[in-house]
C-alpha cells in the first residue's frame, strides 16, 4: 500500500513566519512530527514574499487559487500576477493532476486576532468534515466553516482532493513566538494522526462535529471618502468567539461615537482586527454555531482520498 | 509671549497605525488633547510608507536623521534613499533652522514587545532628561536611555532641540487598538503638560529619574549562512523589563538545545522579539537599571529650550 502524499504549506502569507520555522525544526529534528505512514511534503508557499517579509507581492496567494486565474496563468498569453503564477506552478507540482500527486493539503497560518488555535474548513466537503471532526474530537478546536462568500474565493485547500488550514493566534505578523510554533505542531500532529488512521483504517470518526458557519463580515465605519472613519470597540478587542448580543460596542468612531451591534442574537465574531483584513475590508467575521451530524459517507470519502 | 511651537510626529514607521488614528481623531474631537498654551505641529512621519502599510519604502526613517545624511540629501547631486529625502525635508520644516522652528518634537511609537507605555530618550541631553523625568513622575513610565550603539543612529528626535519617543506596546503592527491609542493620548498629553508647565514656570521636576540605560542588544543564534538558527526562549517571550540572571533561558535552537543567558547579574531585556528588529540583528537590547540625580540646570535647559 503506498503512502498518501499529504501537501503542508507554510509561509503562503510571507509574514506568518511562525509555520515555516516549524519546518526548519523538524527538518533539524526529524522526531518532531511523526508522519503516521503518510509522505509529507513540505513546501513555503510563497518564498518570494517570505524573502521581503510581506504578506505578498502583487496580490494574496491564498486569494489565487480560482479555477479562472488559474487558467490564466496555464495559458500563459499575458503576464500575470506573481502570486498567481505561483498558485498555478504550486498546482501543477503537487495538485491532482501532478505526476505525483499529492492527496491532501494543510495550509499553517497564524492570525493577530486572539482565536487560539482552530481549523478552517472551505465548504462541505465530506473528507474534509471528517478530518475536521476527528481532529476536533482529538484536541477541541473550534471549526471555522468558510463557504458562500462572493468576496472571498479562491483559497488553497480547496484545489486539493482533501484540505483544510490550521489557524494559530494570537501573534503580531513577523514575530516568532515559539509558543505558537508548538501550537502550530500539535494541530498538524493530530490532523497528519487522523489522516494515517484513516488511510490505515479504521478510522475513529465522531457522529457530529461543532461548526462556525461563516455568514458574512462587518466593515469599520467608513468615512464619503472611502477610508476608515472608526476603529474596532476597546470593549471588542481579543472576544473571538464570544456570541455578540444586539446592543453591544462594536465601533467607536473618530469623532467619539460608539456604534453598537443590531443584528440578530448569539451570532459569533471570529478575525476580529485581523491585521491583513482592513484591506479586506474585514473588522470581523460572523458566524453561528452549529451543530452537525457527520453524514456516514464523510469517513469514507476521507478513506478513499487517501488510498 | 509666543507659544513653543512642539512637533508631534506619528506614522514615522508606516505599519504603526495607531498614533495616525489618534491624531485623526483628534481632529474630529479638538477637546482630546489640551495643547496647555504650546503650539502642537501634528505631522505623519512618513505617508509613503503609510500609504503602503510598510514600515519604510528603502530604509528606515527613523535611522536616516544621521548629520552625514541629510548632507548628503541637502547636496542633492545624487539620487538618494526615499526616508533620506523624508528626513531632510522633516528637518528643513520643522527644524531649528526652518522659518517656524519647532522647539520639541514627540515622535510617537509603537512596538509588538510587550513593554507597556514608555519613554525612549536618546543620550543625555539636560532638557530631554527633564522632560523624562517630570513625565515619569506623573504617569510612573520607564524611561529607556538609548546611547552609544554604533550600530543604531540617526534618529528624528536628536535632530531636534528637545525630544523624545513614545513607545506603546504590545500591538502588532496594522493593528488598530483603542486601547492602545487612548495609552498613546494619556501619554502624549502628560509631554505636553510638562512642556506647557517648563514654558509658562515654574516648573514643578523631581530631583531624580529612573533609566534603563542601554548596554547592547544581543543577536538570535544564527547558522553559517548567517540566517536565524533559533527562536526566542517561550519563557522570555513577554517579560520585558525582567531582569535576566545566569542561567536564564534564552533561545531555542532549531535543533531543539536550549540557550542560556551567561552575562552578569540583573541587566534588564526591553524590546524583546519586536518584529521590526530581526533583520537589525536584535533579539532583544539590555539595559542597566540606574537612579539618576537630575542635574539643577536639566529643568532650566527644557524651559531655556521653550522660551
């Protein structure tokens, strides 16, 4: 039985250095990360940004990875963005249709917001709910579950059979924190422990996982010109996670006002100030807590991924 | 009598956002700093950088106010780095030689170490050291005395007659948090009552000051090539200001060996893991904890500076 190739990515944001680091201690310590009976390639996402300690270059890589601007840069007609252009050659190494193909994604991220460690998931699909939910069952991390967002497309994971990112904050970009760094290997440790049992099977799945459905972002106040007029409410600042109730501090303006929360009950806020997100146009996100029954095929789509 | 004319600079470093907002918000809300009868020059340090959420464009700002410099800028026979022409045309403005001089000029900071509210002085001029000290004597701040590092020169406020730096932390950078803007404000404003106080007299001075004098910084153990080869120590991270003693831990190799602090007895870490500062090769600085008796002609130097 050949090993499942399992693509981890670090450094796809040039100024989250803290997954990359992991790599260069593991690489020195092969005993740090056991592999479970899965091939593990290691890659830097984006090492030209990396090199300048920016986020990217010309545009987020993490952004890139729609089929359209793939397609562009595969038809190499006109110049294309350079993260684009490496979004493309990361596919064409390591994507389905490589000569060795790599079954899975997990891309290591950190944020500045304060949510802990947690998974992000695009979607619903199946494999990649039950590697969600056995990790979850395994370490209690809450589950972002990122879909239906028009302005926000075309992330990494989701042109892999299997993926999901592991989200480790807070911590300021460009700051190593070896904290972090250990936080960023037990995540990777237990999604690379669930993969190799569900490739060796059988795979211990739980009957539900807990989800954070994304329901959309809320902007600062902005001013007629387009800028930010408000920033985030002191009374806000680090409660990732924490259910926001009608009424409540959101933002305090540049001329002392604060604007307070009017949306439904018990909707969660998670990216709160994320440092990268202002261009997004992102204070925070929103999302409900759900929880979901594991349908009995997701273990076994995950199994198949892997054979 | 004419009122002191005090340059308030923000945004010298343009991924530190939150003295630009503050100095917005101050617009929108004239009642948020009392000016206490000076004259407040409120300028950004450097747009451009600002603009591009990057700390500089070529070089950093805050270490291009070297005298050989801004000569070099002021010849202007060869194209120079984008913060050299900055500095020169900061100094030509608002310098002691412009047509308004200013006579003080704050140059407001922030940091990713966790070093709370403080104050950086550069050397030991008398009027900066009673301007430190009065402010210390309101709000308790340390007072960080930068001197004699060849390696690090060249910074705004010596191009001034009086001045200092507010450092705020921690936050990372292109993070907006109120609270550290309002921390920002109570500080700012402290300066400036001093200052309204030494102009208008008399002026109220303790007869000492605290300073964490700098000794040196010390450097991430690197590897042949010169790249990092280790990591802050996970339980150095956030104790700025605590003194190290022998045998402290201090790196973490990538091959996993601990580091430990071999130096004397009781020097005090400040600016630790900052992010800024890994490609100037500092981990983080050490000081020495003194008790200074303030010189009788300090407070007659800041007020002789205001007249």
């Amino acid at each position: 039985m050949a090993s499942p190739r399992v693509l981890v990515v670090a450094g796809t944001h040039g100024n989250e250095i803290n997954a990359p680091w992991l790599l260069d201690q593991w690489q020195k310590q092969p005993d740090l990360i056991e592999t479970c009976g899965l091939e593990v390639v290691p890659v830097i996402g984006n090492p030209a940004a990396r090199e300048q300690g920016r986020r990217y270059l010309d545009r987020d890589l993490n952004r890139s990875f729609r089929p359209d601007l793939l397609e562009e840069a595969a038809a190499g007609t006109s110049a294309v963005d350079r993260e684009i252009a490496r979004a493309h050659s990361l596919v064409r190494q390591y994507g389905p249709e490589a000569p060795k193909p790599c079954s899975v994604a997990l891309d290591l991220h950190s944020t500045t917001a304060a949510m802990g460690s947690s998974l992000v998931v695009y979607g619903r699909r199946p494999a990649d709910l039950a590697l969600a939910a056995a990790v979850q069952q395994r370490l209690g991390l809450p589950v972002y579950l990122h879909e239906a967002d028009q302005a926000q497309q075309g992330f990494l994971v989701e042109r892999w059979p299997v993926g999901l990112v592991i989200e480790i904050g807070p911590v300021p970009q460009m700051v190593l924190d070896a904290q972090v760094v250990e936080r960023t290997r037990l995540s990777l440790q237990a999604c690379l422990q669930v993969l190799g049992e569900a490739h060796q099977g059988p795979m211990r799945c739980p009957v539900s996982l807990v989800v954070h459905r994304h329901l959309g972002s809320l902007d600062l106040p902005r001013n007629s010109k387009g800028e930010p007029d408000g920033c985030l409410h002191p009374a806000r600042q680090g409660r990732d996670w924490c259910p926001l109730h009608p009424g409540d501090p959101l933002f305090l303006t540049a001329d002392g006002r604060e604007v307070r929360y009017d949306g439904p009950c018990g909707r969660v806020p998670v990216f709160i100030n994320e440092a990268a997100y202002g261009e997004k146009g992102i204070a925070l996100s929103l999302t409900e807590r759900e929880v979901w029954t594991l349908a009995p095929e997701a273990p076994e789509a995950l199994a198949a991924a892997l054979a």
